[in-house]
C-alpha cells in the first residue's frame, strides 16, 4: 500500500461517495486509488466547477464534500469554490497534488506554495509529508470541516509522498456530542422574551445545519412572535406560516425593515453575521439581541447580545419556551406587515408583460416546484429577486450563496443537488453572466446522468452591477455583453434547449424541461426595469408605525 491507497482508504471510511475534480501529473497515484475504491470520481471540465460541486454536496449533506486537483493552475482554480464553501459555512475538503518534496527548496515547473495559499480560505491548510500521519491528518481534516461553524480544509499531497509505501489504518470516527447552552443564559433569555412587547426572530443558515427547523416553527407559534429569514435561512419556517415574514438582507430597505423598526427585541437564532451585516438592520445599536446558536456571537459593534445562549439550538429552545410566557398574540403591525408583503408577492400572479418581470417568473415558478424540490441560485440581480420572491416550505430547497457570493455556482452545485436527491426536481436559477462562466459543466451533469434545468435569466449584460451604478451614478457603464444561442448551444451539447417568446410559455416549458431525462437549458429574456422601480419603491417606502 502507497500513501495515495492509504488516503483512499481514509476517504472511505468518512463515508466519501464522491470525489469531483480533474486529472493531473501529481495527483495519478490517488485517481489509481481512487479507480479501485467504492468512490465515484466525477471528472469535471473545470476545478471551480469541482469544488463548487463538494460545496453544495456538503451544504445539503452536513458531510464533508472533497474534491481534487493538481497543482499549480489546476490549485488556483479550485480556490474561488473552496472560498465559497468556508464563508458559506459548507464543509469541504480540498485535496492538491504537488511537485515531490526534493524540489521544493528550488524553482520548479508549476510549484507554488498551496499550504500558504490556501490557508488564509480555509479552517485548515496541511500538506502530508510522513506517509503515517495520513489517517490523522484525514480524520483531522473531517473533523474540523464539520465541526460548527463548518467550512473547508485543504490537504496538500506531493508526487513523492503519494508514491512511498505506507502502513496504518483509517481511525475510527469520533461521535460528535451535544453542547447545552447554560441554565443562567436560558433563564435570562425568557425572562427578556416574556417582557418583550414587539419581538422579532431573525433566523439564519445555522439553523439549517442544526437541524432545528421543526423546533424554530414550534417556538414561534407557541410564543406568538414572528419570523424573518436570512437568504440563506430559507424554508426553516415554512413561507405560508401565518408568522413567516419572509427574507431580509436586500440592500434597500423593504417592508420587512420596518420590522426593525418596530422591534423592541431581536431574537437571532442561527445567525452569521456574515449573512446580512446588523449594522443595516441595526445600525445605531440600540435594538437588544438575544444570541442562539451552536457557537458564541461574533463581535460587531452592531451586534452586541444581552443574552448568548451556547449549545444545541433546538433544545435551547425547548428549554426557553419552558420557561417563557407570552400570552398575547402577534404584534398586530407584524400580522399587517405580513399582509403587506403577501399583497406584494401575489400582485405579479396576473402579470403578461413581456420580457418577464423577474417577480413574475419566480411566481411562476414556485407554482410548478414542489415543497421538497431543489432552486439552487447563482449570483447577480436574479439572486436579489430569488431572495425576495422565491419561497420555500422546507429548508434547504433553496440555495443561496450569501458569504462569499462567487458567481457561477449555480450549474455545479445543481448537479451536485441532483447526486443527492435524485429524486427531487432540480433547477439552477442563473443569469447570462453566471452560466457562461461554468455553463462547460452541463456536459459534466450529462455524463453523469443528473438531469437538471437551468433557467437563464438574460438580459445581456452584468445586471446586478448595472442596478448599483444606475443607482450611484445614474448611468451604467462596462456590463453589457453579446450571447451565444443558448438553445442552440444546448443541443449542441447533446442537452434540450428552449427558449421563452411570451410570458404564457414559461410554466408549460418549464413543466416540459423538468420532464426530460438530460439536462435542459431555459433562455428565458428578463425585464430588469424592475429593478429600478423597486429602488424608487424603497427609497420612497415609510413605515406606518
């Protein structure tokens, strides 16, 4: 057995059942290990594709994605989805080849520094230099990507290494036991909640990853407070909740802003500051904050807790609603707010206006998706408008990249959803800007056999960046660009195209799309006139407090 054959062995009994990435000079002796091994190894057209593909395996699994590279150029293409999956809080392992450690103390072909590089992107950056602290270093890896808050470590493995004779064995997996948040910080905590006239819950993805929906819903509706989840808390509350005020995080203000406004007490459950800064929902500091989560508040002059409770969330939940006693109902300003913002989403129902407004087709298409199926996001205005308009019943059907933010994770990351609920419809929401910077992985999902939509919001241009200048400067410059046919694209391919010629067509295109056993392409053109209307809405919304 050589190192790369212990490695495997090691990723096997993680419990790896993919690793996604690409062929290298450096890394042949572990793709010969990983030809005999219970691993799939999904050959990938790009490396970002590869690690974006780990980020959202992990993210939907809470175990650790892994993908592979070579050195040098292939190292550095990994890096923007390794990023994503750490600032994510999705667990990940990346794992390099190298030039052999005999040539590292002289310039050699293609060598950088991958520990040092990737170090400042990761929870933990290493390189395997004794063949027998491959099962430590493996165990280590895993371990510290899963642990909360998760994110990505790297393992560098040099040629020479791979190649020397190993002896050891995997270690065996430590059970990760429950922390429970104190009993002071749990009776402070319902003691603030019951004095609390006007009571707001923010959650976040934390809650997702501790599996705490269930016991959110609970909390609320026995408390009577109501919700407002972060982009990346979607669905922890079910959307059609009577206390579901939906998601916050826009950089305008919205209806859900005057929320804040009105709040005497935000109860922060699962939240990164990460995913909406508190110093624009909280900017003067004055709003108490009580602070649930698996891990302590980070520090932000906006974000300063009362009260912190540490531990499992769902049973520091269950032990404050012990304890608290609200008998009142729902502020009725948050109930009229709801009504606001319910008023808002169904006015688009009806909408025949061509191109489509971005509301409408969002409208159009949580119709036709079910309560389990899978919307994973790309970047650019569409997220926005996803964040806004698409809404969810259970968590983790939606899938917005809100730490890092890296476009083209949309097309990757839907493959990677449709390896692990293969049963589920799937649908990669990007715009023109984000498909082309990955769009080579729809080849990748037909080799593989994970058939998916992608749905093109185009507008021929960086539409996102375009909103923001207009909005500065009252002019755009440098985000306009030219587009290849996609339908004809597709097929070229060997994938289904379709392309949207009035606002009636979507849903039966849509339905025909999700219908098909290869992956299809949507081109669907889009009226990003909207977004100026909605920053003229915003700019002139006032709260009826």
């Amino acid at each position: 057995m050589n190192t790369a054959e212990l490695l495997v062995r090691c990723l096997e009994n993680e419990g790896v059942r993919y690793v996604f990435g690409l062929p290298g000079e450096e890394n042949l002796h572990v793709l010969e290990a990983l030809k005999h091994s219970s691993i799939q190894f999904i050959t990938t057209r790009h490396e970002q594709g590869a690690a974006f593909m780990a980020d959202v395996y992990g993210r939907l699994t809470g175990k650790a994605g892994v993908c592979l590279s070579t050195l040098g150029p292939g190292a550095t293409n990994l890096m923007t989805g390794v990023a994503d999956a750490n600032l994510d809080g999705a667990p990940l392992v990346a794992i390099t080849g190298q030039v052999g450690t005999d040539q590292m103390h002289i310039e050699s072909h293609q060598y950088l520094d991958l520990v040092a590089m990737f170090a400042p992107v990761t929870k933990w950056s290493t390189q395997i230099v004794r063949p027998s602290n491959t099962p430590e270093i493996v165990r280590k890896a895993f371990k510290l990507s899963q642990s909360e808050k998760p994110g990505a470590v790297h393992i560098d493995l040099p040629e020479n290494i791979a190649a020397m004779s190993a002896v050891g064995s995997p270690l065996n997996k430590d059970r990760l036991e429950k922390t429970y948040a104190a009993f002071q910080s749990i009776t402070e905590a319902a003691a603030a909640i019951s004095q609390a006239a006007n009571p707001l819950i923010m959650v976040g993805n934390g809650a997702i990853r501790a599996n705490a929906s269930e016991a959110v819903t609970e909390f609320a509706a026995q408390l009577n407070i109501p919700v407002a989840n972060t982009f990346m808390g979607k669905g922890v509350i079910p959307y059609t909740h009577p206390l579901a005020l939906w998601s916050v995080g826009l950089q305008l203000r919205d209806y859900i802003n005057c929320g804040f406004d009105n709040t005497d007490l935000v109860i922060a459950i699962g939240y990164d500051l990460i995913e909406y800064s508190p110093k624009r929902w909280n900017p003067e500091g004055k709003i108490p904050i009580i602070h649930i989560g698996a891990t302590p508040a980070e520090i932000d002059s906006s974000y300063i807790p009362s009260v912190e409770v540490v531990g499992d969330i769902s049973d520091s939940l269950n032990e404050i609603l012990k304890r608290a006693e609200r008998k009142d109902k729902a502020d009725p300003y948050a109930l009229e707010l709801r009504a606001d913002i319910q008023a808002d989403y169904e006015q688009y129902a009806n909408d025949d206006g061509f191109p489509i407004k971005p509301q409408k087709l969002l409208y159009d298409l949580r119709q036709v998706m079910g309560p389990e199926d899978i919307v994973i996001s790309d970047v650019g205005a569409h997220k926005m408008w996803i964040a806004r308009h698409y809404h969810c019943d259970r968590p983790n059907t939606c899938l917005i990249s809100n730490g890092f933010a890296a476009m083209g994770i949309a097309i990757p990351g839907a493959l990677a959803a449709k390896l692990v609920h293969p049963e589920r419809k799937v649908v990669a929401a990007t715009g023109d800007g984000g498909f082309m910077m990955n769009c080579q992985e729809l080849e990748t999902a037909l080799r593989v056999g994970t058939p998916f939509v992608t749905l093109i919001f185009n507008d021929g241009g960086y539409g996102l960046i375009e909103w923001k200048q207009q909005n500065q400067f009252g002019e755009a410059s440098f985000v306009h660009f030219g587009n290849p046919d996609f339908v004809k694209l597709a097929e070229s391919m060997g994938l289904k195209g379709y392309r949207v010629e009035s606002t009636t067509d979507f849903i039966p295109i849509l339905k025909t799309a999700l219908a098909q056993d290869v992956p299809t392409v949507i081109d669907c053109p889009v009226d990003y006139r909207e977004n100026y209307r909605f920053t003229q809405r915003a700019g002139d919304l006032s709260c009826k407090l």
